[in-house]
C-alpha cells in the first residue's frame, strides 16, 4: 500500500479518563517502535508487539522522557478498521497528554489524518461500502433513539443487500437480453419483452418502497421542524418553553416581546423536533418587530409543522385570519391556548379548525399532552416503530433511487413505443449505475462484461 500514515486523537479531548491516539498505515508499527517503551524494559531491547494485544508502558518524546504511561494496542492488517495495521495509544484523559503524543507521533513519517479518514480507507480498501462509511457517521450523529437505530442496520449492510438485490435482478436481466443480442437462435431461453416490463414493474416497486421511507427517515435523522406561529401574545413563547421543559424564550404579557425567531432542538418521548418560537404576527411600525414578523412568515415555507396558537381570551381578530391564509397546505396543528380563561374566541366561519384545535392552557399545565400525541399520529401512524424497517434518512439515497426509478419508467415507455432493446438495455444499465452508486460502485461496462462472463449460455 502506497498511502500514507495517518494519525488522528480519536477521543475529545478534555476531562476524561482516557484519550486515544489512532495510528494507521503501513509505517504504524515503525513508529510504535520508536516511541513506546514496555513496562520493565530498556530502549535498547528491541520492540516486539503481538497483534491483538494490549501493551502496558511509556510514551517517550524525542529527548527519550515520559510523556505519559499508557495502553498500546497492535492491529496487523487486514483485518483491521481501515484494512491496515493500526496502532491505538490508550493514555490519560485530558488536554495535554493525548496533544503531546500526537505531536511526538507526528515528528515520524506520517501525517494528520482527513476528517474521517480512517473510515475512507475502510471504505477504499473494500472492507465496507459507501452505505455503511455513511452510516458510520450518522451513528455519530445520531440525537435520538430512532435514528441510531436506522443507522445500525445500515451499518449491519441491510440497506446495501436490499440495493445489491434489486442490482443483481437488472443484471441478470441484461445478461438475458446480452445472450438473446448475441445468439437470437437460442431462442426458446430469449428474454421476451414481457420479462422486461414485469421485472421493471416489480423493481420500480420496490425502489418506491425505500423512496416512501424517507420522508420519515428525514424527520427521524434531523427532527420534525416545527414552526410556532400566532398573533403577538398568545402564548407562543410560554409553549416553547415548556415543550423545551425550560425558560429558554423571553415570555412577558406586553405583546411583541419575542422579535426574533429562536431555534431548539428537543426529544420529546422519542419524538424529535426543532421547534422554532417566531415573533407574534401584526403589521407594526417597529423597525426590528417587522423584521421578525417577516422571518416568522418566511418559516413557513421550510417547516414540516405549523403549531399555531389563538389565544381563547381574545375574539378572532385579522392577524389570526392573516395567519390561516399564510399556512393554508402544510401540516398544522392548531391550538387554544389559555383554555383557564373565558372564551371569546369564535370559530365558527372556520369548521376544519374547530373540529381539530386542541385546548390547552400551558399556564395550568393542562392538554399539552394532547400535542405530542397529534404530532405522533401525523408524522408516525401513533407509534415510532422502525425495528424492523428498513428506512432511508440519506438524501444521496433518496435521489439515487429516485433517479434509478426515472430509468426504469424510461424502459417501460420505451417498451410502449416498440423502441429497439438498445434504448431499453441503456436505460437498464442507467437504473443499475445509480443503483450502484448508493453502495459506492461505480458500475463500469467491464464489471458488467464480468457478470456476463460468469453466466453460463442458455441459462
Ligand atoms: N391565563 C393564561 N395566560 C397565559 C397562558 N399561556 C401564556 N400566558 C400568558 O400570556 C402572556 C404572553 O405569553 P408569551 O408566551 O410571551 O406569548 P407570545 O405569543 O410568545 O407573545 P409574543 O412574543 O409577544 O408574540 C404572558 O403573560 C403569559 O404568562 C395560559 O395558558 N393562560
Ligand atoms: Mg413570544
């Protein structure tokens, strides 16, 4: 292997018990020798390490002093994260030490390593594809439940057997029309054009399937954004607050008080969100209050939730029916808030509101639950339940699919149109190349010249 060394503290460094310093590539063990010293050893005995072992000693600096006393573990390659030999340096938590190896490390013939450059390599060297490098990050990533556990079974290859599956049906489907091209007197094993359209069929299906996850797949990975809209006084800050289970918005009874928008992320029971508070909606003169009303208006259009709030006390004004109009096609749920107080607030002209709006009243602490509950039953059928999904939370997934769709629909109005089996096989080969780049190959003419040699004619 030509690359070349890398180094990189694999831990944060900070108030910890341990760090650790992650050497990989051909010149690990060289430089493992040149600054490890054994426990009750000497520099002059020649360092031998066992692979797959833990070795109790000293990290020394150029001037042969201790920099720290430490764990060294030996991988030899292959097998191995990045497929090359790895050294792992165990040492003490804190700033210092992890800092003092790496710069000891670095003196020798290597170099700082990429951001995620260990999981390139595992990657380049073939040991994982480019589903599961992706979904190494997304574990590292991952703010909920849920969405780790999405990640996991891509790591386990699930989602790459799936793709590898549909890549395997067009292949041989291929081969078919390769063999029917090349020898039109087999033909009692020719492919017919009807084997064409119900294959596409079927895959178009399953390629559907996997595209319909990711909308949840999306909401799971990065949270339900949700916007908190309403005329100024509602209650919108209160309700943040106590969605975030925190004074995080400035909540006053003077109308106009939130001016910009604020953002959290939060995990209520499993369901996550990013809830956004927007300044009360009404025209007004205020330089910086107009600013905010126009940012919370712009909010809309990038949310997958509207929560607005009317405020029970107060009777149906023309900020709450510029509102209504504002999110008129997205999802909202609407609320009544301060239900502790007399209602004036008549809905009536508004039927589809009324017979949905939840009361609540965030002062008494009363119908909040109601809220997640309609958040739950919008976005997930009443229950997070992804076990045994297979669900994509990776937009290169998504438009790869959607793209390797698009080619298989091309085949089927190709087949409409009588074209010749040329155009189809193109459009064949399209829907495998997107395929094949969801899992990382790139799937040239001579893998497919490959795949064919391995058929036997007439089978
Ligand atoms: N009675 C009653 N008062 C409430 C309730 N919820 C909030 N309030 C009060 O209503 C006032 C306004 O609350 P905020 O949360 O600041 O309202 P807002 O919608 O964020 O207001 P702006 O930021 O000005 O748009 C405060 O005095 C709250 O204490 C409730 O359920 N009942
Ligand atoms: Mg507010």
């Amino acid at each position: 292997m030509s690359e070349d060394t890398i180094v990189a503290i694999a831990t944060f460094p900070g108030n910890a018990g341990i760090n650790i310093i992650r050497i990989s590539g051909d010149n690990a063990l060289n430089i493992a020798g040149k600054i490890f010293m054994k426990k009750n050893s000497n520099r002059e005995s020649k360092l031998s390490l066992k692979s797959r072992y833990l070795h109790y000693g000293y990290i020394l600096d150029k001037n042969e002093k201790i920099i720290d006393e430490v764990l060294l573990s030996y991988m030899k390659s292959p097998n191995t994260y990045t497929r090359e030999d790895i050294i792992e340096i165990n040492c003490h938590g804190g700033v210092i030490s992890a800092k003092k190896i790496l710069e000891t490390v670095l003196e020798h013939d290597c170099r700082l390593a990429e951001n995620g450059e260990f999981t390139k390599r595992a990657f380049l060297n073939g040991r994982i594809d480019l589903t599961q490098a992706e979904a190494v990050i997304d574990i590292i990533n991952a703010k909920t439940d849920s969405s780790h556990e999405i990640s996991v079974n891509h790591l386990e290859g699930r989602l790459s057997k799936e793709i590898n599956k549909i890549i395997k049906e067009i292949m041989d489907l291929l081969a078919n029309i390769e063999v029917n091209i090349d020898f039109p007197e087999y033909d009692e094993d020719v492919i017919t054009i009807n084997k064409v359209k119900t294959l596409s069929i079927n895959v178009i299906e399953e390629i559907d399937r996997l595209i319909r996850t990711a909308d949840t797949g999306k909401i799971i990975k990065e949270g339900i954004k949700t916007v908190i809209l309403g005329k100024p006084n509602v209650g919108k800050s209160s309700l943040m607050n106590f969605l975030l289970n925190e004074n995080r918005a400035i909540v006053t009874d003077i109308p106009g008080t939130t001016r910009d928008t604020i953002e959290e992320y939060v995990n209520i029971k499993g369901i996550p969100l990013r809830i956004i508070d927007t300044a009360g909606i009404r025209e007004t003169d205020d330089k910086i209050e107009k600013i905010g009303v126009e940012k919370a208006l712009d909010k809309i259009n990038e949310s997958d939730l509207i929560i607005m709030v009317f405020d029970s006390s107060k009777e149906l004004e023309s900020e709450d029916e510029i509102i209504i109009n504002h999110i008129k096609g997205k999802k909202v749920i609407y609320i009544r808030n301060k239900s502790d107080l007399e209602n004036k607030l008549d809905l009536s002209n508004y039927d589809e509101i009324e017979k949905d709006i939840i009361n609540i009243s965030v002062l008494k602490n009363e119908g909040l639950e109601n809220i997640i509950n309609k958040i739950n039953d919008m976005f997930f059928q009443g229950s997070i339940n992804i076990s045994n999904e297979l669900i994509i939370n990776n937009v290169r997934h998504k438009n790869l699919l959607i793209k390797a769709k698009k080619s298989l629909e091309e085949v089927l109005k190709s087949i409409e149109e009588d074209m010749t089996i040329d155009f189809i096989e193109i459009d064949l080969k399209d829907a495998m190349e997107s395929l094949g780049l969801i899992v990382g190959a790139s799937v040239s003419d001579d893998l497919v010249e490959k795949i064919f040699t391995e058929f036997c004619i007439g089978k």
